[in-house]
C-alpha cells in the first residue's frame, strides 16, 4: 500500500473541505497554504465537512493520485480531536482509514514526583498495623 513507505510523511489540511473538490482544487490547497511540495510523495489528507468522507493526495512518481473515502456507519474523527497537530503518522493515517479516533495523550503534570503514594514515609496507618512487609 502507500502508506507503508519509510520516510513517508502524513499532513492534515487544517480546515474541513467540500468534498467536491477535485484534484486542482486540493493541489492549490496544498501548495498555497500548506507550503507542500509535492514531488516528494509525501501524503495530504483532508476531511469532509459532515465527516463521513475523507479524501487524499498524493504523488506517486508519475502524477498526482486523489484516494476518496466513505465510511459506511459512524463518521470519520474531527478535526478538533487532533489537537491542532497537523502532521500524523503512519499508523495514526491507517486508524483514521479504518474509522478510529485518534488522539494525542494527554499527559497530567499536576502530580509532583514525590507524591504521597510514593512515599511509604508520608502514608499513615492506622493503629496496631505496622509498615513491615511479609
């Protein structure tokens, strides 16, 4: 498949498309406001506006090659869900393709590294237990 080329690298197209558009029109979008060049092969994806469609663009080598595809039940991600990353991976575009969400992980910094549970000496027990281990 295409996607499975090493060095391949996956854009987003920030805003949600009408699906009408053909190869012109997404070609402009790319090169205008996504500064892409592309003869190097790298893959755009662009989402519709009701999310049951997807369409990408890509060169091949030879020409521009323009994939559409239409989820049957549910509807594709949103836009929102990524976060305001526009560049996935490989894998993240195979999730996608297959009608997963895909989310960046959110990691929770509020917790310092010597949080209570951590540390046995700040954990109070109750009367009669002790702190030895078996």
């Amino acid at each position: 498949m295409f996607v499975d080329r090493k060095g391949l690298r996956v854009f987003v197209y920030r805003d949600e498309i009408d699906m009408r558009c053909g190869f012109e029109r997404l070609h402009s979008l790319c090169v205008h406001q996504m500064n892409a060049i592309m003869d190097q092969g790298h893959i755009y994806l662009f989402f519709g506006k009701n999310r049951k469609r997807v369409k990408i663009l890509v060169y091949d080598g030879s020409g521009l090659v323009l994939i559409a595809k239409r989820i049957e039940r549910g509807r594709f991600m949103s836009l929102s869900e990524l976060l305001g990353r526009y560049e996935i991976s490989q894998d993240e575009l195979k999730l996608i393709l297959h009608g997963s969400v895909v989310r960046k992980p959110v990691v929770d910094r509020s917790l310092s590294p010597q949080s209570p549970v951590t540390q046995r000496e700040s954990v109070e027990l109750p009367k009669g237990l002790s702190q030895s281990h078996p």
